[in-house]
C-alpha cells in the first residue's frame, strides 16, 4: 500500500490510508485490516490498522495543530465546516452507497443518516460565531469578574458502526466549531464512510493537524496509547456501556474531560388513550429503523392492557410485510445486521426468550444463504425480567409486554440501569406530559418513534452516559470556562 491507497466500494473511491498531520499514509507496522460487506459477507477493503507509534504521532500532530487553531477566527472555524456540509451534500450519493456496502442499512437510510449527519456540520458551522462569556461584578464591588470559554484541547473520538457518518460529524462538527482538533477512531466494521468524511474536510481546507483519523482493529490500544498521555485533553465515545465504563477509568488518570454516548434500553409505552395506528406507525420506526441497531430503539414495547390486542394485531400485519434484502435492492426494508456474531447473539436471545414462554409471531428464525440476515421479528408474552427485556437486543426483534394500568406500563418502563431514550403514545396532553416527567430517560419521544435532531440535546442519564451532542449543548462539552478577576 502507499500513501495514496485507495479502494474502489460501489464505484466509489475510498482512502483507505491513515490521515495523520495533513497526509494520507500507510501504518507505521504496515498492517491492514478486513472490512466485509454484510449482505454478502464479501471483502470490500483492506484499511490501515494504526498501532500505538500512529496514535502517539496523530497526538503530536494535533497537539502541534492546537497552538494555532484554537485561534483561529470563529468565523474561519464556521466557514470550513460550511464548506465541508457543502462537499459532504455534493456527494450525498457515493457517502449512502458506501455506507450501505459497509454497514448494510437499506439505501434510502443512508441517504437518510448523510442528510442527519451532514446537519451537524451545518448546525455547528452556525453555533461556532456564537459562543459567548459574560462580564459583570463582585457583590462586594472590588473586581470585574470576566467569564471566557475557551477549546479544551486535542479531543480522542471513538465511534460505533451503526451510524458511522452521524457518530463522527456529531463529534468532529462541535469540537472544530470550539476550537479543538481531533483524532478519530472509527468502529473497526465500518472505517470506510469516515475516511469519505475526512477527506471532505481536507478538500475544504482543514490544515494540517487539526483532523487526524487512525482506524484501526485494536481500539484499546489505540484508546490506552493516547488516554496515557496528558496531551490528550478530552475523550469522546460512543458505543457500549462497558467499554464506556473503562474509558471513563482511564481518563481517571490525567483527569480526561470525557463525554460518553452510552447503550439504551428504550422502552415505548403505548397508555390507555393512545391512537393505536401512530403508535402502531412510531413503534415501527422506532424498531426497525437500522434494522434495530439504534441506540435509541425501541427495545421494549410496553402496552396497557386496554389496547394491546388492536395494538399487536395491527403491529404484526405491519412487521410481515416487510421486506428484508441487501440494502442497495429497491423496497429493502430491513438490510442486514453488521455480521454473523451480531446475528448469532440476536438469534440466542431469541431462543432463549422462547425457552422462557415467549410466543414468536412473525420471524423468529436464521435464514439459509450468505449474508448476516435476521429477519423482522415479533416477540408477544415477554417476561419483563427475561434476558431479551434486559439486554439491548440491537436488532430487529419487537418484544410487546403488557401493562395493566399506565402507572404500572411507566414503572416498567423505568426497570433499567439504562436511561437513553424512551418513547410514551397517549391522546391527551397532561396524561403525555406527565408520562414524560415519569419516565427515567435523556430524551422522550411523545407521540412519535424518532427525536434525533441536530438542533437538539442528544444524550442520557443513568447508565447511558455523560454529556450532550447537538443543540446548544453539543458544542459546551469541547469549551472550558475561563474566569479572569479584574481589579476595579
Ligand atoms: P463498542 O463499545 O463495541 O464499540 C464502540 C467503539 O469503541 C468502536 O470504535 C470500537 O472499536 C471501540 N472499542 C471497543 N472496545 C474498546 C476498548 N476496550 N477500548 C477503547 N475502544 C474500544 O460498541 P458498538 O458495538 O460499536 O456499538 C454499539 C453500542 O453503541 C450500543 O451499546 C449502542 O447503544 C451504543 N450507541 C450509543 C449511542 C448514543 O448516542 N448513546 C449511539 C450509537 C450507539
């Protein structure tokens, strides 16, 4: 491989390089590693794998970067990110089909997560020109006390491969918006959209330093490598709840500002007065959006006794006709899941909820033939304590519980370590309100089965994380306040 290795994934042209202080290159090692395309379970790339020397090299390149980029105009960090929203649109086409050949989501999705995640770079373009301090004075009159917010420094940003653009511009779009450069890991299984991503920010100018990305298929080295060094100043994940946990134990150390997008348990609590077709409708874009592998999927449908019936007719008729295929085939519903393990734990949950008395009404089953298929599935009389009410089943399985009376659907609903996401469909305004003051969780749904929005604080409490991205408060977790007394 040299440095200008690139690979050519459904006519596309991919870097499949590391792009450390401004130059696509090989790993210091010469290691590659493997990226698979889901519905086929075919080769589509062999990407640089970064070792520890890479990362410690991207360190001292973004660290470099930070002297001058931290002061840079607000208006110039605003212009680039512009710029690379307007790249990223020009090319919405071959950044889905990638997307789709690495991940599996059905085309139309794709096109769906480059518009989403293309929005952070527009939205941080807009927040990067308004970040403000305050000015004011001491009760006692002495002092001025001035209030600055200032970058926190070169920033780590580890993503997940079920959204692999939105997880990085979600990141990268606040931090180069305050001031930061950053170093990105991607998710091993789906290095190859980012690598699109980086290289429309190099084309629209980022100088050298300022975005480092160094995939790589030993992400705790990588993570360990760079969090031991106390240039690092921040550490920005997303992914599972315990890889989370020790990120957070290790930024422990040199006291890592650190923000972390964690795993859900979402539940979806249909109350008595619901309309039964939107909830219908919600729960099954909360499901099987991405085949189920959201962190803010449904995972545990709640309904009250009252309408379950009408609720559960309606919502397998719905679940049977999708149509469950490779996502670059016309009227895909459901693509695949990420690779045969995912599909493997998927199929054991199942199974064993079975075991435990559950009733398999659509689906159920591993499919013959190639590729990581499990086909949309509806699961009714699930124990509430079984594995797969506990677990984020982060596949295309519905699970429906029943409640008899919305204060007991609300209790359940909250029977989780979790807190990311929870979705509440019910008529009236004060029974909806108060269903949202209820339920434990960083976002709720009323009355719809989706709340991601760039313009909106996305995150959770409990065991889902720390910290916010998108909305006002996206860009707060990459500033640190400043605060000067100034003699009067
Ligand atoms: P994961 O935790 O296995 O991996 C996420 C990232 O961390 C990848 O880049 C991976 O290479 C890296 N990683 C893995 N082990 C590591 C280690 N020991 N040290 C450092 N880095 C390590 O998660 P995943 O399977 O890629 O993603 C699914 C999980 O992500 C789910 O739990 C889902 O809920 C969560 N998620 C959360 C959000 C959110 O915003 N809260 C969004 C998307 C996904």
């Amino acid at each position: 491989m040299n440095d200008l290795s690139s690979v050519a994934v459904d006519g596309t042209a991919v870097r499949t390089g590391l792009f450390i202080d401004g130059e696509w290159q090989p790993s210091a090692s010469g290691a590659t590693f493997p990226v698979y395309d889901p519905a086929t379970e075919r080769l589509i790339a062999e990407v640089a794998a970064a070792n520890a020397d890479d990362a410690r090299r991207a360190l001292d390149a973004a660290h470099r970067a930070q002297k001058s980029w931290r002061k840079t105009s607000p208006r110039e960090r605003a212009e680039l990110l512009r710029r690379t929203f307007e790249i990223i649109q020009s090319r919405s086409d071959e950044f889905a089909a990638v997307l789709t050949a690495e991940m599996g989501k059905p085309l139309g999705e794709s096109l769906g997560e480059v518009a989403y995640g293309n929005e952070f770079m527009r939205w941080f373009s807009e927040q990067a020109a308004h970040v403000e301090g305050t000015f004011g004075q001491n009760p006692a009159g002495q002092t001025n006390i001035i209030v600055t917010r200032e970058p926190v420094g070169p920033s780590l940003m580890i993503t997940p491969w079920n959204f692999p653009l939105a997880m990085g511009t979600r990141k990268v779009g606040a931090a180069l918006a305050a001031g930061c450069p950053v170093i990105i890991k991607p998710a091993a299984l789906t290095p190859l959209t980012m690598a699109l991503f980086v290289e429309a920010l190099e084309e629209a100018g980022v100088p050298a330093g300022v975005v480092n990305l160094i995939p790589s298929d030993r992400a705790s080295v990588i993570s360990s490598s760079l969090m031991s060094d106390a240039r690092l100043r921040k550490v920005s994940f997303t992914g599972s709840t315990g890889v989370g946990s020790t990120l957070l134990a290790q930024a422990a150390e040199h006291v890592q500002n650190s923000s972390m997008e964690l795993g859900g348990n979402g539940p979806f609590v249909v109350l008595s007065d619901a309309d039964v077709e939107a909830a219908v409708e919600g729960a099954i874009t909360a499901k099987f959006r991405n085949g189920g592998q959201s962190c803010v999927a449904a995972n545990r449908i709640i309904v009250h006794r009252d309408v379950a019936e009408r609720f559960t007719e309606a919502f397998v008729q719905r679940v049977e006709a999708l149509r469950m295929g490779d996502g670059r085939g016309d009227g895909t519903d459901v693509g695949p899941v990420i690779d045969g393990k995912q599909r493997d734990r998927i199929a054991t949950l199942v199974d064993d909820a079975v075991a435990g008395g559950a009733t398999v009404r659509v689906g159920g089953f591993v499919p013959a033939g190639a590729g990581s298929f499990y086909p949309p599935t509806v699961l009714t009389g699930v124990d509430p304590g079984s594995e797969i009410s506990r677990e984020e089943i982060f596949g295309p399985v519905a699970t429906i519980a029943v409640a008899d009376s919305d204060e007991q659907a609300i209790e359940m609903a909250n029977d989780t370590p979790f807190g990311l996401v929870a979705f509440v469909f019910s008529q009236g305004l004060d029974r909806a309100f108060w269903a949202a003051g209820e339920l434990e969780a960083g976002m709720i749904g009323v009355n719809r089965g989706l709340v991601s929005d760039a313009a909106a604080p996305f995150g959770g409490i409990k065991a889902s994380g720390l910290g916010r991205e998108g909305g006002a408060f996206g860009i707060e977790e990459y500033l640190e306040t400043k605060y000067v007394a100034l003699n009067r």
